[in-house]
C-alpha cells in the first residue's frame, strides 16, 4: 500500500453515529461525557492512553499515541444513532443498569438530548425482540435512502465536518454470504427485492458506505464481510473494520492462548462458559443468534494455535463454548474456562479462570477508540479493510485472500507500526527490539 503523502487534519466536529442505542453504545456516550468534564478516566482506551515508542529504545522517545498523530478529541465529538426502542441515551442507559446514579445524574440532560432515529427493523433477523420505533418502506432500497437521509439530516444538524459509525445493534441470526452479496450489482437488485439474505444491520453498512461513512461492525454477524461491501467501500474509498467487539472471555483467550503456545505446552480442551443477563444475553438465547456468536468465539483458538503446524499439541482440542441467559447477573458476567493443558511427556495440567467482567464496560473504549481510528484512516485515505484494528475484534474481518490473526499481542504491533508507517516513522519488529512496544 502507498503511503499517504498527507493526512488531513481533524479540523471540526466528528459525528460518531451508533446504530443500537443499548448497554454498549449508552456505556460509550455516557463516559465521553463524563471524561470531558473530567468526572471519569478513560480506562481502557488507546486513543487516550496510550504511548508509542519511536526510535531505538535508548533514543527514550515515546510520545502518547494522541500527541504523535492527528486524531480527533474528545470535546469534538458529537454522537448520534437509531434504535428500534424509542428511550433516550438517559433512559436507555438506566434501563442497561450499566452505570450507576452517581454517573448517569450529572450528565441527565446532556444524555437526554441523544434521541435515537427510528431504526430499520425486520424482526426475522433477531428473534427475541419486538421493536416500536421502527421505519417503514416499500423495500429495502426505500430503507437504506431512509437512513442514508438520516446521516445526511443528522450532519447537517449538527454541523459536522465528518461522521463515522459503530455498529452497537443486537446480534443477528447467522446468515452465511449468499450469491445476492456477489456484486453490488446483486446486491442492490437484492436491496429492490427485499431478498431475506439481507439483514437489517447490512441495510445499515450499506447506507454509511454509500454515504462515504466508515463503518465498524461490533457484533457477530456477517454485516460487511462480503463482495459487495468490499466492491462498494474500494468504489466509494471508504474504510470499513470488523467483527464482534473483543472482550470479555475471548480478550482473556487472546492473550493466554498465544502464551502457551509460544511455550510449545499443549492443549487438549477448552471449555468455555458465561452467564449474562443483559439484553444481549437475552438475544443469545435465540439459537441463530447465538450460531453468529459461536462461529466468531470458536475460530479463534484454530487460528492462533496452528494444529495443522502443531499437531501433537493441538491437533485434537476440543474446544466448546457455551452462553446462556440468567437475569440476575445483568451487564455482570461471569465467564468460566477450564483448559486442559499438557507439558514435558505429556502430563496433564488445569488452568480455571472465573472472569467477572463487565461487558460494557470493556466494550466502551473499544468503540471510542474505532470511531477515532475509522476518522483517522478515512482522513488518511485508507479505504477498504482496516486489518490494523483486528486488536479490537473477536473475529477480524481481513481481504479474502488471507487468514486473521488473533494473537492480542501481534495485533497490537500491527496497530502500532500502523501509526509510526502514517507517520512516515521506522516500524518496530522484534529482531533486536523490544517486541511489543
Ligand atoms: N458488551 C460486549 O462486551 C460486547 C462484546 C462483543 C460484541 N458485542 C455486541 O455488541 C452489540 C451490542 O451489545 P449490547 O450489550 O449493547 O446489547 P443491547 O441489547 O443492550 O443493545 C443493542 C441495541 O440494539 C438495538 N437494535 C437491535 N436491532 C436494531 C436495528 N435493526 N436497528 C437499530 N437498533 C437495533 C436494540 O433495541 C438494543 O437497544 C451486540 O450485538 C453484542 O453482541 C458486545
């Protein structure tokens, strides 16, 4: 890829449109509210965390992320979404139980002021729920114009220079690509016919694309892992990210898995658990739903440990995820794994990890920091696939051609050396450097 010979400035508000106004995308809003009038920290985020070595180790230059690259900040951000329930971000947020008074009462009417736009809403893509607040149309076509005068609405409104979005939206059932997503051709007779392969949340993706949008998925299913939407982003020369927000149990997978195996210590199984009680959860009672989630959370450990390289050590794991639904838990889960690990000879060994995570509270930064990544890559003119923010995914959306990688800490070299090639700055590999930083 060339590099850009200029990265234009984040000059004016960016709109940060959130399509599912639930735990995660009322988490996320609420926090930037907070931090802004410095009532919170933002744990969590590399946007606002963050340093970047640059140079050899003994040059001791290592600048925040923030300070070293152009990024859009806090006190420019303007948010914004649709949702198929017609609360406000105050109410939607109440209703999460995610934060508690004590956060949600100084921000009442900032949060108030978020009202979602009406949604687009088949209900056959996500079973367990019965929205109101809701569009109509002829077709489908009819409701990807409806949202695409949405972004326009909303820019105009609010004055904005630029507006990127973060799929927060419900899980949908899993819908594997069909031949209506081969072309955009296929895919906008599909959009005419209301083809059933189409899910509400592509009918979402669809619109920002066309409307030069950058576009992350944070849920499961297949919203632009297909042709057309890659066809569609390299037309318009918009920078799409996905799939599945990375937290929670798959992040603790993440960075034990590839500690293992770079001890070449074997795995005979792991069986992974939760409990949650949260909207979501209740979504992933749904059987299809919980099919998009399962195929995200199984293929990570296949990718990271290699059994075709490594067959004796992970050639026969046997790895199962479950989720299931239990109320009083609510945004509160518990993720239970058993590893079955194995060393010298062979000999057994067990690892328990009981993780009492909050969800939201882990997904939270992770929307922040796409939406200022997105901005900065569409401001870069990167368009198509942004496989550098794979660190945020469960299930990284890559070109057809290659495989994902899942390895937290590779991925969190690729982000990085990302930034410094921007920058026109010498990437960091491990031969002779500290490897992660
Ligand atoms: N919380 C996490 O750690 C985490 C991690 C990975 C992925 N995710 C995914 O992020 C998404 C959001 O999670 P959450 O906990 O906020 O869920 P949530 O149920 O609280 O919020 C989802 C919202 O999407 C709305 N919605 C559903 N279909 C819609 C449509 N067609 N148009 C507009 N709005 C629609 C729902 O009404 C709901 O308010 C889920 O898909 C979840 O699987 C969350």
């Amino acid at each position: 890829m060339k590099r850009p010979s200029e990265i234009a400035p984040p000059v004016g508000k960016l709109g940060v449109l959130l399509p599912g106004m639930g735990a995660v995308a009322t988490t996320t809003i609420a926090g930037v509210m907070l931090i802004r009038r410095g009532l919170g920290e933002p744990v969590g985020s590399l946007t606002q965390n963050a340093t970047i070595r640059l140079g050899k180790r003994t040059d001791n230059n290592t600048p925040l992320i923030r300070d070293f690259i152009p990024l859009a900040s806090l006190d420019q951000l303007v948010f914004g979404g649709w949702d198929i329930f017609p609360e406000n971000a105050y109410e939607a947020a109440k209703h999460a139980k995610v934060l508690e008074d004590r956060h949600l009462d100084p921000i009442r009417e900032e949060l108030e002021s978020v009202r979602p736009m009406k949604g687009v809403f088949y209900p056959e893509y996500v079973k367990r729920l019965n929205g109101t607040h809701v569009k109509t149309g002829a077709n489908k076509a009819a409701m990807v114009e409806q949202l695409r005068e949405d972004i326009r609405r909303f820019k105009k409104e609010n004055d904005l220079a630029r507006v990127v979005a973060v799929w927060c939206g419900s899980t949908e059932t899993y819908l594997p690509p069909a031949a209506v997503h081969a072309s955009i051709a296929t895919f906008e007779q599909g959009l005419l016919d209301s083809d059933p392969g189409i899910a509400n949340s592509q009918l979402y993706a669809w619109a920002c694309l066309k409307e030069g949008v950058p576009f992350a998925n944070g849920a499961p299913n297949i919203m632009v892992d297909f042709p057309a939407a890659f066809e569609l982003a390299r037309e318009r020369g918009v920078a799409f990210a996905g799939k599945d927000f990375k937290t929670g149990q798959t992040l603790m997978k993440t960075i034990l898995a590839p500690g293992f195996k770079a001890r070449m210590l074997g795995i005979a199984g792991w069986f992974s658990t939760n409990i949650l009680g949260n909207r979501d959860g209740e979504v992933l009672e749904d059987p299809g739903s919980f099919k998009s989630k399962e195929v995200t959370k199984l293929g990570v450990l296949d990718y990271l440990l290699q059994p075709k390289l490594y067959p004796k050590l992970y050639g026969d794991l046997y790895h199962m995820v479950r989720i299931n639904y239990y109320p009083p838990r609510g945004d509160s889960k518990e993720g239970w794994d058993n590893i079955d690990i194995f060393g010298w000879l062979g000999y057994p060994m067990q690892i328990k990890v009981d993780f009492l995570c909050r969800d939201s509270i882990l997904a939270a930064p992770i929307v922040l920091d796409l939406a200022i990544f997105l901005d900065l890559a569409q401001r870069a003119n990167l368009s198509g696939v942004q496989e550098w923010l794979s660190f945020y995914f469960k299930s990284p959306t890559v070109a057809p051609t290659l495989y994902p990688e899942h390895d937290l800490f590779i991925q969190l070299m690729k982000l990085k050396n990302t930034l410094r090639w921007l920058r026109g700055e010498e990437p960091l590999t491990h031969l002779g450097h500290e490897y992660y930083d």
